[in-house]
C-alpha cells in the first residue's frame, strides 16, 4: 500500500514537471509581449520590470490583423461546412447504396492516407492558376475540402447502424436524403460535433498552402500575415510575440471550450478500423 502511494506521487510530480515544461514556452511568449522591447534584448527575465502593452497596440492597430482574422474565419468555417456535407454523403454512399465500384472507391480513399499533401501542391497550384482563384478565398478554400478521414469516420458510424432501420424509413416512403439528414445524422451530433472542430482547427493552423496561393496583405489567413510582421531596423520580439499570441487566441479558446469533442475528434481519427 505504501509503495503504491509512493508510485502516486512520483507519478504526480513526473506530470507536473512535464505540464511545467509544455507551459513554460506559453508563458515565455507572454511575458515577453509585455516587456519593452530594450528589456527584451538586454535582460533574460522570468518577470518584467515594466509591463507594456505597446506590441499589442501595435499588432491590434498598425498591421492587417483583423482583415487577417476575417480571411481565416470565413475560410476555415467554409471549409468545416463544405468537408462535413460531402464527407457525410460521400460516407453515407459508401456504407449503405450497393453501387458498382463501391469497393474500388473506399480502397482508394485509404489509398489517399499514403501521398502527402505537401506533393499535390504544385499541381493544385497549376489547377488553381487556370480557374482564377489565385489569391482568393475560393483559391483557399477549395484544395483543402478533402479530409478522407472524415469519410472514413462516418462511414464506421453509418457501417454500425442497423440495416433494419433504412428498410423501414425506405417503407415509410423516405428518400436517401431524407433518411441521411433526418435520421442517421441526428443519431450522430456527438460525431459531427467532433469532427466539425477539429477540421476548424486544421483550417485556422493551415499555413503552407494559403501561403503559396496568396499574394496580398488583403487574402492573407492569420498564420501567413503574421510571418509579413517586420521592423525595417531588425527583429521586433515583444511585438512578434504579440501578433502569435493574438493569432492563437481564438483557437486556444475553442479548444478549452470544446476540449472533450477535440479529444472524441482524435479518439476517433487515430481509432479507425480498416
């Protein structure tokens, strides 16, 4: 009993000294956006002698930050939208309408797990560059709508539900649309939810690909225009500190406030059965 409460507290503090080592660079970053910019580069530390908030005026009301906010709140909800309805049909297809290929079309959907995406970004860049949308939202938004492990996700849930129930919804005169959104949808709000956040997440965090496909301050996402924060006369870092903090506020924010769906969300991608 005694060695067990012994393992206990060893155990505890191992946790806390690692919680101490993940959040010792959050609070570094923060203390160093307050400090002035001289204490920054001529003292190292843990507390300032003077808080000053001049970086986060200069972040709030001299660079592009709120058009940057813009741009990354509309891309990354359209994106959540657009993956969400064509996961869940694609998914819904997949699982319960027997159709020739069906077999050949899911292998290739696992298939997808082994390119990388960092290998599509030159012909989606090409592509992109015929249709116009080169430094838009559309040009944003549309290579980043294939997450196949939405699909493969959903398809797990709609592979779990009674075949029963589709027959009786069908006898009740019920379309395929209609069964999916009314009632194998409702059944699974939990997942949606889930799924719905973390692809949010992953929109917001994007950064290589709305950095090739945007030019201009103006279409700029919050991960690209923070990198065009710069001084003439060198490294400005209380302000750069700053500008990350406020970037990632509204996604810090939403994973302490939807902690558990982003847990249920990663559960779920890194738990699937093939």
């Amino acid at each position: 009993m005694q060695r067990k409460s012994i393992g206990n507290i060893l155990l505890l503090v191992l946790t806390l000294c690692v919680a101490c080592m993940w959040a010792f660079p959050i609070y570094w970053a923060v203390i160093t956006s307050v400090k002035p910019e001289q204490e920054v580069v001529t003292k190292t530390t843990f507390f300032p002698d003077v808080f000053n908030f001049s970086a986060y005026y200069f972040a709030l009301f001299e660079t592009k930050l709120a058009t940057w906010y813009v741009n990354s709140i509309v891309t990354s909800i359209a994106v959540t939208v657009v993956v969400i309805l064509i996961s869940v049909m694609c998914a819904y297809a997949l699982s319960q309408i027997v159709f020739a290929g069906r077999k050949l079309l899911y292998g290739i959907i696992l298939a997808s797990f082994m390119v990388p995406s960092q290998a599509l970004v030159v012909s989606q860049f090409v592509l992109m560059h015929r249709f116009g949308l080169i430094n838009t939202w559309g040009g944003i938004i549309l290579p980043q709508l294939i997450i196949p492990v939405v699909v493969i996700v959903y398809k797990q849930f709609f592979d779990s539900v009674p075949k029963e129930l589709r027959e009786a919804a069908k006898l009740d005169g019920c379309g395929d649309f209609q069964i999916l959104f009314r009632l194998y949808l409702p059944l699974n709000w939990g997942i949606t939810t889930a799924l719905a956040i973390i692809t949010y997440i992953m929109a917001w965090n994007a950064f290589l690909w709305p950095f090739l496909v945007t030019s201009s301050e103006e279409m700029m996402t919050v991960t690209v225009g923070i990198t065009q924060v710069g001084d003439a006369f060198g490294v400005k870092y209380a302000r750069d500190m700053a500008v990350a903090i406020l970037a990632a506020m509204p996604v810090a924010v939403a994973y302490l406030l939807f902690q558990k769906r982003v847990t249920q969300a990663l559960m779920l991608s890194s738990g699937i059965k093939g």
